[in-house]
C-alpha cells in the first residue's frame, strides 16, 4: 500500500504520516524538489535480505546450467545476447549473476546496468562485421613516444 502527502501535512502533523508509514510505505511531494519516500526500515532490510537470497539462488542456478542454456535462459530478457559468440555467452552469464549478487548485496544496482550496458555495447560490435573486424585487427601503427601528462 502506498499513500502520498504533501510536505506541509508531514510538517504539521508527522505523528499521523508515521502512523500512515506504519501501514507501507508514503511518498512525501514536494514542490520544490524530488518526492520524498518515506518508508520502515524492517521493510526495506526484508527487501534487501530477500534481494540478496534471489542473486545467490540465481547464481546458483546459473552454475549448475550449461553455458549455453544459461545463455538461453537471459535471451528472452536480452535478446542481443544472440548476437554474441559462444565465448562470449558464458562470460555474460558469469558476469551477469556475480553483477546481481553484487548490486544485491550493496543496494546499488547500478552494479548489473553497468555490466548489461556493457555487454550490450559489445554485441553491438559483434552485430557490425565491418566494425567487428576493424576493432579486432592488430593495430600496427607506431604514434610515437606519449608525451607525460600535463599536471594542472
């Protein structure tokens, strides 16, 4: 249940927005800034503690598959995981599961959009031949001595 006040009723009466918290969670609108959500601390480490258990038993189940059915099991959710090579497919998974538990357990999922942005730029790559062979060629070229950084 969720329920919204205006920052003027908390200010006024902040027994009654407490009581209203008591019963899930409120979002505080303010007028001069982002909405504020006030909510229990047990419900937030509840959702937290079962987020962790969801990123061990995901990884778990992750292991115990084959790399190409793990693979399988994330194409619904992200279907250029196709594009990539076998190879790559397995680094995904390991990648992605060790990214949930991760964001999981620091409350930053931060963690896993940055892995799946990642991976996602390079099936991408994969997905253009000429871009996947030109990133892929030895770079030969000699551009001489780097100069030393400039300090500021």
């Amino acid at each position: 249940m969720s329920t919204e006040v205006q920052w003027s009723q908390l200010q006024r009466d902040p027994k009654s927005v407490a009581a209203l918290a008591d019963e899930g969670d409120v979002r505080v609108r303010r007028r001069d800034g982002a909405d504020l959500l006030l909510t229990r601390e047990d419900r937030v480490s509840a959702s937290a503690e079962g987020a962790v258990s969801a990123a061990k038993a995901l990884r778990n189940v992750l292991s115990h598959l084959p790399p190409e059915a793990a693979a399988g099991a994330l194409v619904d959710e992200f279907p250029w995981v196709d594009v990539l090579p076998e190879d790559d497919r397995a680094h995904f998974v390991a990648d992605f599961a060790r990214a949930f538990q991760a964001s999981a357990e620091l409350g930053q999922w931060s963690v896993l959009a940055q892995v799946v942005r990642e991976w996602r730029n390079t099936a991408a790559v994969h997905a253009d031949p000429v871009l996947a062979a030109e990133l892929a060629r030895p770079v030969t070229d000699d551009f001489g001595v780097v100069p030393a950084p400039l300090k500021s």
